[in-house]
C-alpha cells in the first residue's frame, strides 16, 4: 500500500534498555510432534510436547554457535529423555554443517548428548543438524532439526522433521512475537482498506485527504523561497554540527544557504548528515534538494522547547529521501521525503534480506512522517514498491521491504531465561540492543502508562504542538 501519510497521538516514555549478556529463548515447539523417520528398534518416531523442547540463544546476540537446546522429549519405546542442562554437555551448535538447508536456511551441526537414567546417552555429534532460517523476522519460515542421534545400546533415535515455531515467536505467552509498525492515532491513505485490515480499532481515517494534497501543500511553501537561491558547493556528504541544534537560529558558521530570518537552512546537491546526539532548542526547518538526508545519530526534544522540520526534495531524479542509520533510536522530528524513509548504513540501503542483528534497535519518532513508503504491500503477491520505484528493481519481497515501514526494524523482545531453560525476568530486546528513550527521556514510566508499546520495532507520535507553533514556512 502506497501514498502514505502518518500522524500519531496519544504516546509516552518508553524506556531505553540496557544491554546485558543474557541467554534468551529463540523458538519453542507448537503443539505436539512427531519425527517424520522412525528409530533402529520398534518402528517408533520421537514425540515433543508443546513446550517440552526449547531452543535457547547463548548471551542473546546474533553468534549461533554456542545456541543450545534445553528441555525433553519423549522414545516410545525408552522413555523420556532429557537434555543435559550442564553448560559443558548441552545440546548445542558447534559449527557450520555441510547438509541440504534450503537457500533460505543456514546448516548447523549439533553436539552432545540427551539422556535416559535407564538407557544412558544418545549422541548427537555425528548425525544430526539444524536448519536455520536465515531472516529471523520471516514468519513463513521455521527451524528444523534433521536426521538421527545414536547409542550403541539402543541404535538410531530419529528427531528428523520436529518443526519449532517460526523464527520470531520468541516467549512462552507468544507476547514477544514479531511485530510490525505501531498505529494509535491517524493514518492518511488513498487504500484506507488494506490499513484497517492490517490496524484493526487501532485506526481512524481522514475522510478525503490524500498524498498529492499534502505534496502540494509542502511545494507550495517551499519552493517559492528556494526556486533562486545561490549556493555554494561544499564537501559530499556534508555534517552539520551537533551544537547547531541548540540555537536560536541557524548560526552563521553553517556553510548551507540561510532563509527565513536564519530559521531556515538550505543545501542543494549535497547529501546532509545528522551526526548529533542532541537536544533540539527553538524551531528550524532544514531543506535538501536534489540529494538524501542521513540521520546518523540521534535528535531529541527533551524539553519539547522547539520543532526541527526536515524535508528532502529530490530534482531530476536524484535525493529526496532521508536515511536513518540502524543505531537511531529516536527522532523527535517533522520529516518530509519526497521519496522514502529507508534504512541506511553509510553505504547502502537496508532490504529485506538484512539480518535481524543489525535493525535490532528499536525506532521511535515524535512528531510526523510524510513520505511515499508503503505499509504492508511488500508482502504482496507480487510484492509492490512506491509508484517511482522501476519494476525491475521491485521483483521479489526483499527488494519492496526496503521502502515497508514494517520492516524499517527488526527488533523483538526477547525472554532470559536460567541455566535450565526457565523463563526468568524481565524481557529485553533480541541481541541485547536497545529501546528508545521516548520523549522525555526518563526511562521510567513506560511499563506503568503503556505498557503494549515496548513490543513494536517502530513507534510515530504526532506532536501536538506542531499545531500551536509550527516550524518556518508553515507559520
């Protein structure tokens, strides 16, 4: 779904999480399994009950190796058999394996032993592996264990087939399951169904409003001012100085075009970058033309004591979008793209087939978002991009996720849990990233004035003050 324009209300705090080394649970068995091949002796297959077998991340990062398995399963004909919750002999990942994976999948070789006081080990260092999949946010996709242990009392136990829940369905009560974008507040769209299907009685629609009235809108204002501008040419990319954002007005050592009694900033066929760790004083625009916007590092409004409008307009076809780097956790800004919010590392532009270790921040923005993203439609089938997007370049779900608001984050609350297995605990984001400060940066009240919020990779609060003071050109 395309032509979208966002505005959120009715948000608070949402604590920033510190990172620690915590082993966490990745996936459980759904319901009851069986193996899919049967054992050496009496023609039996290996039963898992729901939540009998857990598959646990060694210190919550994104290295499998050391990830282990923790819990038990049942031999029809043997018994139960446990797994050995000693850090020395768990059933874990020890390295790369050479099997039949699908593409999708990564092959990884198992170790060590489970264990029946009458029977004695089953070994699983030579037979068996696990496939992997490669996008833990791919909910259509599950990890798989494949072919046999062995004792040489009792022959082959088959584990081949158990399937455990999808890659992101990571707790217990299924509440750290994958997420998309939060809506609370109103949403703009000319394909207002598939939002109140995808949104439910989170979203109310604005009758006839439509991007091209919001586009007009922000041309009408801007161009006027800087159609005949000069401008200097200056290094590409260009940094603006962190200190910038606490003036009253743009100060006269920025090298960029000054408009608007200096409450503006200009810059044409340079890519800009925000490399502060900020807090934002006093109300500004900044304008790019004919090249990107890069958000490196975070911009806050504390204080709520000023509104910082960005607006990225692309010309001949070049800019318009604003990038924003995956450690930004919060961005209290009025952001206008004639392009795309996307993801961006300094050196490209993150898709779909990026890892959920490096979008595992959580993203927070206070103020607005106007841009031709869409929400949802990249898991279409075929999957869709914006309208300025070449077909060629928008073939598989991948390639459309770059420009999906749905998939800006990856990042998931995840559950420790103690040397067996047990849920322990408060939640804490996947690969021990962090959560976003929210607005007034205490990074107490959270869990007490929402406490649904901390599960959504990506968070959009109108600011109502835009209303009472809105930043130069809208005034």
């Amino acid at each position: 779904m395309r032509n979208i324009f966002i505005t959120w209300v009715a948000l608070t705090a949402l604590m920033l999480w510190w990172a620690y080394a915590a082993d966490t649970i990745i996936q459980n068995i759904a319901g009851l399994q069986t193996s899919d091949t049967e054992g050496t002796y009496g023609n039996r297959a290996m039963t898992i009950g729901d939540g009998d077998l857990k598959f646990i991340n060694l210190d919550g990062n994104a290295d499998i190796i050391g990830d282990y398995f923790s819990g038990h399963y049942y031999d029809p004909a043997f018994g139960i058999f446990e797994i050995n919750s000693w850090i020395s002999n768990r059933l874990k990942i020890i390295d790369e394996a050479s099997w039949s994976c699908p593409p999708s999948h990564t092959d990884k070789k198992l170790e060590w032993f489970s264990y029946s006081p009458n029977f004695g080990h089953m070994d699983f260092s030579h037979s068996s592996y696990i496939c992997i999949p490669n996008d833990a946010t791919d909910n259509t996709l599950n990890t798989y264990i494949w072919w046999y242990a062995y004792s040489s009392y009792i022959g082959f136990q088959s584990l081949s087939g158990i399937l455990l829940d999808s890659s992101v369905d990571f707790s217990i009560d299924h509440d750290a399951e994958w997420k998309y974008i939060k809506v609370e507040g109103v949403v703009a769209s000319e394909k207002n169904t598939e939002l109140l299907d995808q949104f439910d009685g989170d979203l109310r629609v604005l009758g006839e409003l439509t991007k091209s009235t919001f586009r007009k809108d922000i041309h009408q204002k801007v161009y006027p001012v800087i159609s005949n501008l000069q401008v200097s040419l200056l290094p590409d990319p260009y940094t603006i100085p962190s200190n910038h954002l606490w003036e009253s007005s743009w100060p006269n050592t920025s090298p960029g075009t000054k408009i608007l009694n200096d409450k503006g900033l200009y810059f044409r066929d340079t890519e800009i970058r925000l490399g502060w760790q900020s807090n934002i004083e006093w109300n500004k625009t900044l304008v790019v033309e004919g090249a990107n916007i890069y958000i490196t590092g975070n911009i806050t409004n504390a204080d709520n004591d000023g509104i910082l409008w960005i607006i990225a307009l692309q010309k001949d076809g070049v800019g318009g979008n604003i990038y924003i780097d995956p450690t930004v956790t919060d961005i209290h800004a009025v952001m206008y793209a004639d392009r795309s919010l996307m993801s961006y590392n300094g050196t490209n532009e993150l898709d779909g087939s990026t890892s959920a270790s490096s979008l595992a921040n959580q993203l927070y923005i206070f103020g607005s978002v106007f841009s031709e993203n869409t929400i949802g439609s990249s898991q279409n089938t075929p999957a869709e991009c914006p309208y300025y997007v070449a077909s060629s370049d928008c073939t598989t779900q991948n390639e459309a996720m770059q420009y999906d608001l749905n998939f800006l984050r990856k990042y998931i609350l995840v559950q420790p849990v103690d040397a067996s297995g047990d849920p322990v605990g408060d939640k804490i984001p996947q690969f021990s990233w962090v959560e976003s400060q929210m607005w007034d940066s205490s990074n107490t009240n959270t869990e007490t004035q929402k406490p649904g919020y901390r599960k959504y990779p990506v968070i959009i609060e109108y600011d109502p003050s835009i209303q009472q003071s809105p930043p130069p050109f809208f005034n």
